[in-house]
C-alpha cells in the first residue's frame, strides 16, 4: 500500500475517533490529510472504498492473530480467552474502526460494506464455533452447550462491549473488567 493511501486510511480512523457519532466528509477528511478531494479520489475512487480499506485492515490484523493464536496454543478455554481478548484488545487501540465495524460510521454508505462487516463477523463466530469443536475431540473442556451456543454468548459479549466502547464515546474501555467477565463467562461455558 502506497504511503499516501496509508495516511488517508489513518487520517479516516483517526477522525472517525475524534468524531464519535459525525459523519466524515471527503471535503473534511481531504483537509485533515492535507490534500486536495481529487487527490483522495486519485488513491481511492469512492469513500465507500477508504471504509473497505479499514474493514481489510481489521480482517487482516485480527485473522492473522487468531491464526497465530490457533498454531501456538491448543487449549480450548486459552485459545477462547486469547481471541475474545484479541477482539477487545483491538477495539480499544481502534476505535474509528469499530465504528465502522459495528455500522454507526457506515449510516447511509454503500449496502455492499454493510454486508462486508456482516462477513467479518459470521467469520468470527465461525472460527470461534470451530474452536469449541475441537474441545470435543481434544477432551480437554466439557462444554455446557453446544458449540454454536457457546460461540453465539462470545459473539454476544464481544459486541456487547463494543458496543459499549462506542456509547461511551470511548471512554468505557472494551477491556475493562476483563478478568471478572472472562471468569463469568469461562465459568458458563466451560465444566
């Protein structure tokens, strides 16, 4: 990625954070680049596709994590307890792109990112329910319902604190109260 590209995609993250609940416009997002609006068309040719450009940052940063996360730990509740807070984690150094992740940056864009993010997160819940599949073969948790379930209540927590970032206007960290939610949940979900 050409460095330009780069510090428009920063720039967007950037004032998505700055401008919790606003909408960005070219014009603004051009003037905190310091660019002209043509020059950011020039790099991409729709603001539909500066977002599509955070959502495949977001892809790229959290997959290859969990894929790392899947290679060096083969503990069911470890490897649970490492994506989910992966997921937080990264919220709370992202939040412009939670925004865009949970739709409130996406109001009135392109259905097509809409149905992006919707991906993002059915691969999450899928790779989560993966994950709590195997436990089923490894015999090394016994889980109080089904895998689906249990990666349905992840999913749940997730964007529930997400969620709360974003409320917030991020000054309820996703990860706050980890340790005591994590024991909740873990206590649940696994026997």
């Amino acid at each position: 990625m050409s460095e330009r590209r780069q510090k428009i995609l920063e720039t967007l993250a950037s004032e998505l954070c700055a401008n919790p609940g606003k909408r960005i416009t070219t014009a603004a997002l051009a003037k905190s680049v310091g660019v002209s609006e043509a020059a950011l068309y020039r790099h991409f040719p729709s603001k539909a596709r500066m977002f599509e450009g955070l959502i495949e940052f977001a892809e790229d940063s959290i997959f290859t994590r969990i894929n790392q996360i899947l290679e060096d730990d083969r503990n069911t509740r470890s490897r649970c307890a490492k994506v989910v807070y992966l997921l937080l984690g990264f919220a709370d150094r992202n939040p412009g792109i939670i925004r865009v992740l949970l739709g409130n940056a996406l109001v009135g864009e392109n259905e097509r990112l809409q149905e992006r993010v919707q991906g993002f997160f059915d691969r999450l819940q899928t790779q989560l329910r993966q994950i709590l599949r195997e436990s089923e073969l490894r015999r090394d948790v016994h889980l109080s319902e089904s895998p689906g379930d249990n990666a349905s209540l992840l999913m749940a927590y997730i964007e529930g604190r997400m969620q709360q970032l974003l409320r917030s206007r991020f000054q309820v960290a996703a990860l706050d109260n980890w340790e005591a939610d994590w024991r909740m949940l873990s206590n649940g979900m696994f026997h």
